[in-house]
C-alpha cells in the first residue's frame, strides 16, 4: 500500500518535470527552426508535426532527468514531512522505501533506449525530410517581385518581374555557400523547377561572376541549371539519424571519422543506462538534501545533470584529442558516478 502510493507520486512528478523539461528544450529547437521556416508560410498542421518529430530526440535527454528530478521532489517531500523518519521507525529499510524508484528506473531504462536506439534516428530523419518538404514546396511561393529573399541560407534572390509563378524575369542571385568563393548570378528570364529535397532554377541568357581571393572570372550563359538544397541541414545523415548498428557500421567504413561515430554509439548506450544509476542516486541525495522542499530537489537535480554532461563532454573532447581511448573517455563519468551513487546509498542504509 505505502509502495502504492509512492508510485503514484512518482508518476504524477514524472509526467509534470518530462512536459516542463520537454518544453524548455523544445522552444530553443523552435527558435532555431523558425529562423529556416520563417516567411514562408508554415501553416498549423507543420508545425504540429515538426514538434512531434522533435520529441525522441529530446526524450533522450529528459527521460534521465525528468526521473532524478521526480524522486527527489517525492522523497524530498516525504522527508519534508517526516514520513521518511515514520517509515523506518516502523521497522522498513532504506531499501525497501526505495523500491519503487527500482520500477520507476526500469521504466525509463527502457523508453530512453527505445528513444535512443530507434525512435530519435527516426524522428531526426523525419524532421530533416519535412523541413526539407516545407521549404522546397513553399519558399518559391515567397519569391515576390522587387523583394530581396533570404528564405535559402547564405542564398539571395531578387527578381525584377514575376509573370507566373514558376517563371521570373531579371534574375539577381547572390550565392554565399562556398566561402572562399562567392558568386553572382544574373539572368535575363528563368523558371522554378521544384525537385526531390531541393529546388533549382533554369535560368536563359546571363553571366556569372566569381570571385575567389584576387582572381575574378565572367562566365556568359544561355541556359544555367542552377540547383540548391533549401533544407536546414546537409543532404547528409547527421550522426542523430544514424541507429546504433549504422553508426558501427559507418565507423568502419569511415576510418577518419571512426571517433566520432563510436562516440555517438556509446552515448546512445549510457544515457539510457543514467536512469539505473538513479535508483541509487535519487533516493540518498533526497535524504541528504534535508528539508529543502521541492525547490531544493529541483536545484540539486539540474546541478547534477550540468555537472555529470559537462564531464561527459570533458572526457569526449579527451577522445578527440587522442589522449583517451574512445571507450575510457565515453564511460569515464557514468562509472565515477554509478561509484558514488552507490557510496552515498550505502551510506544513508546504515543510518
């Protein structure tokens, strides 16, 4: 009955950290987002499904979180009003109070790994794919007459007349994408070919003019097939997209990019396995935290993930540099902590 109701609790604080977690970290996703979709028209209907697609990516971030941060604030009120000290007064161990969060842990085990190993490669090539769709259908509708466009990145447009909308007359293009080389294009007339994941532009009679250090070239043209890739990320597969298998793959195959791919694999692995550590670590730091309240719980919390993700960094950046092996530096701070989390357990049983 008593495990009962902690489980209740537990849930309920689980449900209101993951929706508050989920929310921060979303909007700064959002914002970022809205500097690619802006201007052109992104309806409702978009941005529900680009939200929807964001969220294993960042689940994998805030199930581990939203979990240390429920036990603290259940166990941090239970301590708040003695029911801890009424609890092992009537005979139960530490143990045996914390049981609950040994159910609680193996549920978010396996939904941060469903996340990392399945859902968040999925959804990170969703989102990459309807990015790609909204801008690729939509940002030549934004091409308007007299108007300088940035809807592409590092790409301006402006046209001198619009007849329909996939032709154009007085075409000037500046094209930003090569730094070292930029160019200009101008064209007497020109149509929009929407293409698969990208959009190009067959322009007729112009010249292009590219300069690259102190060399300047002038290149006349009758036709001119110029293509781009609207979407906000590279054609490419970014490592996020990439299952656990894939990534093993792909280290093999890539042997100068093999750090990085099994970085990224043995992170998929011990964020999921951050939750089995909190069984162990949420409880002792509840108790250890005093009578703080849930204010108190919620500092404690967010302390411990800044700390543990700046180590977790700490020891990739190691990896990178070549002075670790990529398995030492990519385990490193989950070992140091399971070591103290266990500590600090053993610790407050024998109390």
């Amino acid at each position: 009955m008593v495990h009962r109701s902690i489980i209740k609790e537990l849930l309920l604080s689980f449900l209101l950290s993951i929706i508050f977690l989920n929310f921060t970290l979303m909007m700064e996703k959002l914002l970022r987002l809205s500097r690619i979709l802006s201007g052109v028209g992104t309806s409702a209907i978009d941005i529900a499904k680009i939200i929807f697609y964001l969220q294993p990516q960042i689940l994998i971030l805030t199930i581990p979180m939203a979990m240390l941060l429920s036990v603290l604030l259940t166990y941090g009120r239970m301590n708040t009003d003695n029911e801890m000290i009424i609890l092992r007064g009537s005979g139960m161990s530490f143990r045996t109070i914390s049981v609950p969060v040994v159910y609680l842990g193996i549920i978010c085990f396996v939904l941060s790994l469903s996340m990392s190993f399945y859902l968040g490669p999925k959804g990170g090539t969703f989102l990459r794919t309807k990015v790609s769709e909204i801008l690729t259908t939509r940002a030549p509708m934004t091409i308007e007459e007299g108007i300088f466009n940035t809807a592409f990145k590092d790409i301006v447009i402006l046209v001198k007349e619009k007849p329909s909308p996939d032709s154009l007359s007085g075409i000037f293009i500046v094209d930003e994408r090569k730094k070292e080389e930029h160019r200009i294009i101008v064209a007497k007339e020109g149509h929009i070919v929407p293409q698969h994941e990208s959009l190009a532009f067959s322009l007729s009679n112009g010249h292009i003019y590219i300069t690259k250090k102190d060399i300047f070239t002038d290149i006349a043209f009758g036709k001119y097939h110029f293509k781009l890739n609207p979407s906000v990320e590279s054609a490419e597969r970014k490592n996020s997209e990439l299952t656990p298998l894939e990534l093993l793959a792909a280290s093999r195959q890539f042997p100068d990019r093999k750090t990085q791919f099994l970085l990224e694999f043995h992170r998929r692995l011990s964020m999921p396995a951050i939750c089995l550590i909190i069984i162990l670590l949420g409880p002792s730091l509840s108790l250890m935290a005093g009578k703080s309240g849930r204010l108190g719980g919620l500092t404690i919390g967010l302390s411990v993930f800044a700390i543990y993700y700046t180590f977790l960094l700490y020891g990739e950046n190691l990896v990178r540099s070549g002075r670790l092996p990529h398995l030492v530096g990519a385990w490193m701070t989950f070992v140091i902590l399971g070591l103290f989390s266990l500590l600090i357990f053993e610790k407050v049983n024998k109390k």
